[in-house]
C-alpha cells in the first residue's frame, strides 16, 4: 500500500484497521484520524509501539506497551502484537542479519518501494506536495510526481520516514538471486558493492565488453563472445605473451582448466607515465571468493640463470584485474625485466596452480 498522505508530517492517511497494520515499529507514535490510524511526528526516544485498534477503549497509561522490557531481557509481546521485534533490527538491537523474512516485515519495506524502478526510498527522503515518495535517482529524472503527478517542487523533506527507515532492516538488493541479509540502510551501499551473489562482469581486462550474467554464464560468455582466448589443460602450464614490445597498453589472456575450475591468466602492460611501461601478471577463479581461497597460484620467470617468482591466492573474477593492479597485489615487473626473460620479443611464464589444505 502506497502512502497517500496531504500533510508533510503525516506519512500514511489510512492504515484501514486490518489486523496486520495494527503494529509498526517506529521512533514516533500513532494518532486516530477521521479514517483511521495515522503516522504522527517522531520523538527523540526510541519505543517500539502496541497499537490498539480504533474501536478499543483503553486507558491512556495503555497507549504504549513496550515490547521489550531490557537488551538482556526476553522479549514479551502483547497480544495485540505479532512478534515480530527483528522488523526493527538484527541480534543486539542493530546491524544486519540473515534468515526468513517476516510477512510483516516485507509489509513495512514496501511502504519504502519507488512507484518507479521499484528500488527501495532510502535518507534523505523527499516527497511531493501530497506525500508520495520517490527515490532521489529517479527524481532527477522526473519532471512531476509519479503517483498524483503533482508538483516536486519545492523539496519537502520527510522526516518521519527518515526515522522509520533508520529503524528497519532493509533486504538485499540482490535478494531475487540468493543473497538473504537485511541491513540497515547505511550499509546497503557498501555491501551490495561486494555481494556475492551481485551479477558478473565480463572478466576479460579492458571496459569494451558490457557482458553481466550469473557466474554459470562467465564461461558460456568467453567462449562464445572472446573465441580467440586459448584453454589449457593441467595444473603446470607455460603461459607465453607474444610481441611484449609492442607499443601502448596491451593485454595478454589465457584460459588454465585444472582441479575441476577454470582461471584466467592476465599479463597487462601499461605506462604510467611517458617512457616507463610496467607489467602485472595475475591468475583469477572464474568463481567465488570463497572458492578462491581453496586454491594458491605461482607465477614464475625463468633465463639466463636467473629466476623471479610470485606466489598468491588467486582472486576472484568478482574482484577483477583492475583492483589488483591498484593494490599492486600481482607480479609486477617492469620493461627491463621482461628483457631478461624474454626471447626474441616473446615471454614465457610458468603458471602452477595448486590446492590449499583446508
């Protein structure tokens, strides 16, 4: 249910009584309206609410039940409330959790959802002239209120939103694909940056290929969309990058299949600035952090009785090239280097991938 409230203070005009509406976790309180209960300002002092229904004749020492009476205390829920105290936070009162969601709950966070990309209206929270709201991305786009198509203009902030959303848990953005947090709205960003189960990119270095699908899909991609990228077999393979000298920022790529996975093999040039080219080699899963950590890589240069080796956890094509090459967490060695090691322009790494104990 969508809220349709005339006032900047007053959130939702119309709860209808039903049963399930009777409760709401808030900083603020209910108040009885002309049609029902309604949303009022917010206090200062959190105190989850026991709301009664309007016909319910109570004394005013009962117009608020606590649901809990201490942090160390179980939680006792009146009657007149479902318990349903995780809608507010995860264990110890804040944070973000994992588990099945309550109806309840998925009822309060779609009070939050955009009438336009259906994402969730997070601080700081704007509405129109009539109380509908809209999420700040889209409202840059918009010349009109999406529900009433009412005037935006001028900005109304809505607080008491504010102080209910900093009270509620919020799913993943990336739910519909298996990822089964809730987290309180500061730290969805940050989260849904890493989330595992976020879609993947093409892990082919460079930012020609758009390609996002689920991480089944990665190998399907390359095959068909990167056909010129070569597969080899065995956990001790050479990888041998072609032309070094040539001018520019160049990308080298080779597909490794061993212990039932599949790794990328990176060697990228480039200048950082004018006359001094750099080399990073690295290996990435196509697969999971987690899986990741199962494995161990090491790169190695060998000639002229001379040796340079590097050894690591692979990463995960979710964390990407461009990250590692940032953090200097690879092989790095510059043109003089690779002169070394090289054989008429061409350079040849020993790749060998092998498994941790657990």
């Amino acid at each position: 249910m969508r809220p349709t409230s005339h006032t900047a203070d007053v959130v939702c005009n119309d709860v209808k009584n039903e049963e399930k509406k009777k409760f709401l976790y808030t900083r603020g309180g209910i108040c009885q309206g002309k049609s029902g209960w309604v949303l009022c300002p917010l206090q200062t002092q959190l105190e989850p609410l026991a709301l009664f229904p309007p016909s319910a004749s109570r004394p005013d020492s009962e117009h608020r039940t606590p649901l809990a009476a201490s942090p160390s205390s179980p939680a006792r829920c009146s009657s007149a409330v479902p318990a349903a105290a995780a809608v507010i936070s995860g264990p110890g009162g804040g944070g973000g959790g994992a588990g099945p969601v309550s109806p309840q709950h998925h009822e309060l966070t779609s009070l939050f959802e955009c009438p336009v990309c259906f994402d969730y209206v997070l601080p700081p929270i704007l509405q129109c002239q009539a109380g509908h709201l809209v999420c700040n991305q889209c409202r840059q786009k918009l010349s009109c209120c999406p529900t009433c198509r009412g005037a935006l203009t001028p900005s109304i902030r809505n607080l008491a939103m504010e102080k209910v959303a900093s009270a509620v848990l919020f799913p993943c953005k990336y739910a519909t694909t298996g990822c089964s947090l809730t987290l309180h709205h500061t730290e969805k960003p940050e989260h849904e940056d890493i989330c595992e189960y976020r879609p993947y990119s093409c892990p082919c270095p460079g930012a020609s290929c758009k390609w996002q699908g689920s991480l089944e899909a990665v190998m399907s991609h390359l095959m068909h969309a990167h056909k010129s990228i070569t597969t080899l077999q065995g956990e001790d393979i050479v990888f041998l990058a072609t032309d070094i000298n040539l001018p520019g920022a160049v990308d080298w790529v080779m597909m490794q299949s061993c212990f039932g996975h599949h790794f990328m093999l990176v060697l990228e040039k480039q200048e950082k600035y004018e006359g001094h080219q750099q080399f990073f080699a690295i290996v990435l899963l196509i697969g999971t952090r987690k899986q990741a950590e199962n494995f161990a890589y090491r790169l190695e240069l060998n000639g002229n009785r001379r040796r340079l080796t590097w050894e690591a956890t692979p990463r995960s094509i979710h964390d990407g090239v461009a990250a590692a090459i940032m953090n200097s967490d690879c092989l790095v060695f510059d043109t003089a280097i690779a002169h070394l090691f090289a054989d008429n322009g061409n350079l040849g790494i020993n790749v060998t991938i092998s498994t941790c104990c657990p």
